[in-house]
C-alpha cells in the first residue's frame, strides 16, 4: 500500500463512479472514507494486512507456468497468477479481510456482505470467524442454488445467509438487500462490498485491497523472465479482480484484456456483457456502464457463471475501457466450458467457471502476436463442480 494516497470520486472522462447514494448512508460513506485513508497511512495497520495475508491467506500465491496450454493455444509461454491457492479458494479473501480489519478499526461489532458465486461470502465469513465478528451474508436464491457447496461453508464459519427471492435472485438482488440491511444498521455494522463498485469509496477500496494480486504478479514475472509479458488478462464482473490484477500494469507498454461473459447469445438477457451492450446509468450507487432496455429499467442478464451475471461493469473498469486503457471482450458459456476443460486436462488445474472465460480468449491472443501472456486464475472450480457435471456431462 501507498504511504500517500489520493482517493479519486470519479474516473476518466465519462466521469464514472461518484456517490448516489441515500441520505442515510452519505454519514456512514464519509466515515468510511476517512477511516480507509487513515488505515492505509497507518504502518500498524499495514503490518497487521500483511500479517493476516500471509498467515491466513497463504500470500504470496504462485506464478504457475502452463507449458502444455501455451503449445495447445500458440503461445511461447503462459503464466497463471494463482489466487486459487489462496485461503477459502479465490482472490475475494484479500479484500475481505482488509475490509473486516477496516471494521473492526472503525468500532463496528458487525458485518454485512452480499455474494454472487458465493466466494466473497465464504472469504468475508471466515474473515469474520478469523477476528471475532458477527456476518450476515444476503444471496440470491438462485445462486444459492448452483452454488450450495458455499452456502454450507458460510455457516460452517458461522456466518447467516439470507435468501434474496426477488428478481432474478442472483448478485444483482443480493447487494440490493445488503444496502438496505446496511442503511438500517449502519451505526453498528459494516457494509463489506465484494467488487470494485457501489458509492464512492467503495471502488478504490476494494480495487487498492486487490491491487496485492497485480503487485505480486508483476515482481514474479519479472524475476522469472527478466521481463514484462506481451499480455495480461483477466475475467471481468464487477472488477475486482481484474482491477486487482491489472492496475499495477497500467502504465507499462503491454496489452491489457478483460474478458465478460458472452451467456449463451447476443440479445439482451442474454448475456452480460456491458461493453459494446451496455449504456451509461446509475446502480447500486455508481455511475458506469450498465445493461438496461429502451425504457432504461436494468436488464436481466445470463451467464453459466454466478460471478459474471451482473448487469454494471465497476466504474474503473469502464473508465480503462471508455479510455482505450483495456481491451474489453467477451466469451459464451460454452467457450468458456471448453477453456476449463482444456485447463484440467492439459495442466491439472480445476478452473472456477470465471476465470476459464478469460482462459477462452487466449488463443485470440495468440492470434494477434501475444508470445508470453500472464492470465488471472481468479479461483478454483471446487464450487462450479456441479455445472461441470451438468453441461460437460461428466
């Protein structure tokens, strides 16, 4: 972490991002802020993330070379940054413990969070187990079905689920109800948001807690190699992995691509791919990109993945998009079915369904000159075990 740092409101030209929020959370967004400064200046509280990152987390994770995958999709060399060794099983661990400690600083006695493919619930309840916190985990209905592995491990840890039956009862739905839960009892809990995204300073929070998965890479590669790769990439939902991955190359001369879930057609409802679908509107508090229908109302979305069905891309993300900064694409469910398999089957490596949409896009890479790319493993596929069986027949 920066011993100075400046917390931006907006990002890029569009001016994505900014706080809409209601006037019951503008105190509790404004304390947050201040108290997120005041930990990131704070040695104590570094030496103390760190202390939990390695001990708890299992950080550094490794810099795992692919030869086989490499040769099968024409590349030289293929890097996997492995945050699928990290405690609990993905890269949400890192900004939930940074957040739980955040509350813990700031005097709160409980925790909020919402998830998706149930990973950012599993990382935060045994973040809570782990420093003594109360958590209530709000899920959509949906997702607690195809993802029932994570919801038994979020009450093993100890952690409440509830089940969010409105809409599409998926991640969506999920912060919906984590921000009213939030709003009603926000003099005592803390809200800890999963990815880059929601009111201002929720983005650069999440964003400057995962930036440790880029940081790392960035050193590993150049110690294995001697040099940058062609290409980094990563899967892309609301960001915080992708941001995590690639912010610390943003100003090095490299391809930067992040890959969306293409579902399974290109009608709207039918994926949830905001780049090139999308429009600018307002959700869950930020200005960004969003997949709406001609009256403006927020679009269903499809995606075999629980983690990339969301209808808004974080609004950093867009903003590296709107820029040029990223190349942004997308891959369907059945490419990216095929990339898990490709992976497990060449490698040893058991995918989580998000990741394996970046993984479907490598051999475009290969196309386009990339000789040496490094790709962010976000997490492991354990959760998504019954959707292989299902679709891969397994």
């Amino acid at each position: 972490m920066p011993s100075r740092f400046e917390l931006p409101t907006r990002f890029g030209r569009a001016g994505f991002g900014g706080c809409y929020a209601p006037e019951t959370l503008m105190t509790p967004l404004l304390e947050l802020e201040s108290a997120f400064v005041a930990a990131i200046n704070d040695p104590a509280f570094q030496r103390e993330l760190t202390e939990q990152l390695r001990d708890f987390v299992g950080r550094p994770t490794a810099l795992t070379p692919a030869p086989r995958l490499a040769k099968a999709v024409g590349l030289e060399h293929l890097y996997l940054k492995r945050e699928d060794q990290c405690h609990t099983g993905a890269h949400k661990i890192n900004n939930a413990i940074a957040q739980v400690l955040l509350a813990k600083r700031m005097g709160k006695y409980e925790v909020i969070a919402e998830t998706g493919a149930g990973q950012h619930g599993v990382a935060t309840a045994a973040a809570c187990a782990r420093l003594g916190l109360p958590c209530t985990v709000y899920m959509g209905r949906t997702d607690m079905e195809r993802q029932a592995p994570n919801v038994a491990r979020m009450r093993m840890f100890g952690a409440t689920v509830e089940a969010v039956t409105s809409g599409q009862g998926t991640l969506k739905e999920a912060v919906n109800a984590a921000l009213r839960a939030w709003a009603a009892r926000c003099d005592r809990a803390h809200y800890v948001l999963g990815s880059a995204l929601g009111p201002h300073p929720f983005p650069t929070i999440v964003r400057s807690f995962q930036t440790v998965i880029g940081n790392e890479a960035r050193a590993q590669i150049i110690e294995r190699r001697g040099a940058l790769p062609d290409a980094v990439i990563a899967c892309v939902g609301g960001g915080s992995n992708s941001s995590g991955l690639i912010a610390p190359f943003l100003d090095d001369a490299l391809r930067r691509v992040v890959v969306e879930a293409g579902g399974h057609g290109t009608a709207l409802g039918e994926h949830a791919a905001r780049v090139g679908g999308g429009r600018i509107g307002v959700l869950h508090g930020c200005r960004t990109l969003l997949l709406q229908d001609d009256a403006g109302h927020t679009a269903e979305t499809a995606s075999v993945s629980a983690g990339l069905d969301y209808p808004a891309l974080g609004p950093e993300v867009a903003a590296w998009a709107d820029e040029g900064r990223v190349d942004v694409w997308r891959a369907s469910d059945d490419e990216a079915l095929a990339a898990a398999l490709e992976l497990c089957s060449l490698e040893g490596i058991l995918p989580a369904l998000e990741s394996s949409h970046a993984l479907a896009r490598l051999r475009d890479l290969a196309r386009d000159g990339a000789r040496t790319v490094l790709l962010g493993l976000s997490g492991r596929g354990d959760k998504d075990l019954s959707t292989y069986r299902s679709r891969l027949e397994l």
